[in-house]
C-alpha cells in the first residue's frame, strides 16, 4: 500500500460509508476555507487535493512513527482514513477555538467536553474499547498533522488554492 492508497482502503462497507460519510461533512467546512484563497471555480478540485495530500501525510506520520515505535505492526496502521478524520477534525477544532469558537461534544450523552479536547477524549474511549497499538497510532498521527494544519492554516490554505 501506498500513503496515497491506504486512505481509500476500507475493511468493510459499512467502514467505508461511514467515513465518507464523515469525511464529506469535514470537508465542506474545509473547501469554505480554501473558497476564501481560491476562486470558486477551483475550490473543490483544491479540496480533493488537499484531502489526498493530508491523508498521504497522515499515513506517512503513522508509518514513521510505528517504524520506530512498534516495527511489526507498521503495516497495519494506515488501512482506512480514520487518521484522516482525526486530521481535519483536530485542525477545525483549534482553528474555531482560535476564532472563539467555544463548542462543547457530548459522548453518549453523559461525557460532556470541549470541542477543543474532543479528539483526544474520542482517542481515550476508542483506547478503552479496542487496545490496539496500530489504530492509536494512526489516531494520534492524524491529531498530530491536524494540530500542525491549524498552526499553519493560511501557508497550507495558499498551496491547497495553488493545486487547482
């Protein structure tokens, strides 16, 4: 597999419709950012873009990490684009918190957090019902490439809009 090629893989159907499900509701914030650096017209060819190339980093982060961390499950870690979702949920998440926007999520009606924290809290419940190495890895590499999208938002904006 490819960095480019893992994010399309999908264990299931059920998997697959469920993050392109979530992956459309991210990236229609995400193409509005990239709108405001490029024209109409080449916006959602610059999205697409900019998707590929986030989730090729984000299986890229979590190869590197688990070569050096866990060296017989790095093959595992970068199968579906769960690392992908964290990305774009991370960098929205901390752009609307640097805009001063102050959501709350609430896991299953009871755990109640700020958006700024959801990631993270979503990372610890996904830890606590399936310990696997490999998918905390990709989740983790996909909060860390979020965070560093959100500390460079109108560098990374500009080569999205240069994409198209």
């Amino acid at each position: 597999k490819t960095c480019f090629a893992a994010t399309c893989v999908h264990a299931t159907d059920m998997h697959a419709i469920y993050n392109l499900g979530s992956l459309f509701l991210k990236t229609s914030e995400l193409e509005k950012r990239i709108r405001a650096s490029a024209s109409r017209a080449t916006a959602v060819p610059a999205t697409v873009g900019f998707v590929l190339a986030l989730g090729a980093l984000t299986n890229a982060v979590a190869i590197l990490s688990a070569c050096t961390i866990m060296t017989d499950a790095y093959h595992s870690c970068v199968s579906g684009s769960t690392g992908l979702l964290f990305a774009l949920k991370t960098y929205r998440a901390r752009v609307d918190y640097r805009d001063g926007v102050r959501s709350r999520v609430s896991f299953f009606g009871f755990i109640d957090v700020s958006a700024h924290y959801a990631a993270l809290v979503e990372i610890a419940i996904l830890y606590m019902l399936d310990h696997s190495p490999a998918s905390m890895n990709l989740y983790l590499s996909g909060c860390f490439v979020g965070l560093v999208l959100a500390h460079f938002e109108r560098p990374a904006m500009n080569f999205a809009a240069a994409l198209a």
